[in-house]
C-alpha cells in the first residue's frame, strides 16, 4: 500500500509539474498546422496594389499552396508552391520547404516557454479565461520575447499575443508585433460552408521604418487557420507604401490522430481538449 501511495504521488506531482511547466505555446492539437495531418494543405491567393509617393500604382496577383509535410514533437515541415500573374501569363517559383518550431520559432532557432497567471480576456462583453504564456526565442543574432494568452475552451486558442525582438545584447527593440481579438465565435461563410471564425487585428512595426496593420479572419477547420486578410502598410512618414489582400481559394484537413499514445504525449498533460 505504502508502494502504490508514493506511485500515486509522483504521478500526481509529475501532472503538476506537466501542468505548470509546458514545454510549447500551444498542444498539438491546438497549433494551427500539428492539429492536421500531414498532407493537409491550403490555396491562397494574394493582391498586392503598390504604391509610389502616395499614389496606387501596379497590382500583383499571386497564388501560393502550403502542404503540411511532417509532424514531429515540436516541428512541423510545411512545403510552399507559388505562382505569379503577371500580364495574364502565369510564372512558376521555386518550391521551397521549411522546419518551423511550434512555439512560433524558426529553424535554428530555440524557444523557452514558461507558464504565467491567469487572465481574463474580454471580448465584446464576454469574458474568457486564459493563461499567460511567457515564451523567448533565441537565434544566432536576435532575440524575441513576448507572450501570448493561451485559452483551451475557444478557438482559435491563442487569443493575443504581445511580441518584441532585439539583437542578442543590445537594447533596441527592432520590431514589434501585437495581435487583440475583434470578435470571437461568430459564424462567417469559408468558400462553400459556414464556419466558426475569430476576427483579429495585427499590427507590426519596424521603428523608423513602417508600420503594418492588418485584420484577419481566423478558423480552426482550415490548416494555418488564417482563411482572410487585409493589410496596409506604410512608411516612418505615414505615406501608403501597399496594400495586400489575401483570401482562400482551396483547401484539404484531415484531423490528426489524437488518440494514439505518441498524440497524447504530443498534447501534454497540461492540455484540455476543446469541447
């Protein structure tokens, strides 16, 4: 009996421990590509109106497709196939493939999450709980940090985030990105279907230099959650340098597995399943 109490305490103290100190921003099956399965992909198409001195000048239109290639414990490999229209004459790139962590870094780079408090989240009146998630990522010259709030009932989970990066030692902030919920849970037509969508507004700024602001449609049926966009940017003297809208055109999801042993040791014992 005595053998079976200790057992029973380390488990628990070992879900505690799961529980305050996760090892990603988000489970698996929250993240907004490792909740799919590897082959799940989307088709987007971008309109960009440049302009020059204020004035609109030309248009590029381009489709893009990301693939979801691989799935592993806190990496996903996405592959990107592009094309251009120019003229009515349509142009090929290059494919390319990239490793991207599931806390938001890029390859080479490595990220520290660490649990905060709790918070609540009032959107248009109703308030959601969350989690304060504190994350910094390092590269080879630059450091991020910031945080997001992370609330398991709602998609699409993460509901803000609060970003700052800065060159390893230095003290000037070289971008900062913050992203605030417009509206949550509302239903909105997503090509043929309607879906439970989020509305967010982001804003990214490179001091001296330009600002964007964008508003996006967010769902969590859609591999990369994003289905719409809109942004403008300008420059340090406020003049529109472009325009940019993105909407979806086509997509596949298939959800992935979440029952087997290697998917509930993906999500964490922190995690809740959305209900």
């Amino acid at each position: 009996m005595l053998r079976l109490a200790i057992l029973i305490w380390l488990a628990s103290v070992t879900f505690c421990a799961a529980q305050d100190a996760p090892d990603l921003l988000t489970p698996h099956d929250h993240h907004e590509w490792a909740r799919f399965a590897p082959g799940s992909w989307k088709k987007l198409r971008h309109t960009t109106q440049v302009y020059k001195d204020g004035v609109a000048g030309a248009t590029n239109v381009s489709t893009q497709t990301i693939r979801l290639k691989e799935v592993g414990d806190n990496y996903v490999v996405l592959e990107t196939t592009s094309q251009s229209e120019v003229g009515g004459q349509v142009f090929d790139k290059p494919t390319l493939s990239f490793r991207s962590g599931l806390s938001g870094e890029p390859d080479r780079y490595t990220a520290t999450v660490t649990p905060g408090e709790q918070e609540a989240l009032s959107v248009n009146g109703v308030t959601y709980p969350c989690q304060l998630r504190k994350v910094v990522i390092t590269g080879p010259s630059e450091e991020i940090s910031g945080s997001i709030l992370y609330c398991p009932q709602t998609a699409p989970w993460v509901l803000r985030r609060r970003f700052e990066a800065k060159a390893i030692g230095g003290d000037v902030v070289t971008k900062t990105i913050a992203t605030d919920p417009i509206a949550l849970e509302m239903p909105f037509p997503v090509l043929a279907e309607s879906k439970t969508v989020a509305f967010f507004r982001t804003r990214i700024i490179i001091p001296e230099k330009t600002s964007t602001t964008s508003v996006e449609i967010h769902c969590a049926d859609v591999p990369g959650f994003v289905v719409s966009s809109s942004s403008t940017t300008v420059d340090s003297s406020g003049k529109t340098i472009n325009r940019t809208t993105t909407n979806l055109i086509s997509y596949e999801a298939t959800p992935a597995e979440q029952t087997s042993a290697t998917a509930i040791r993906r999500r964490g014992l922190f995690s809740r399943r959305n209900r």
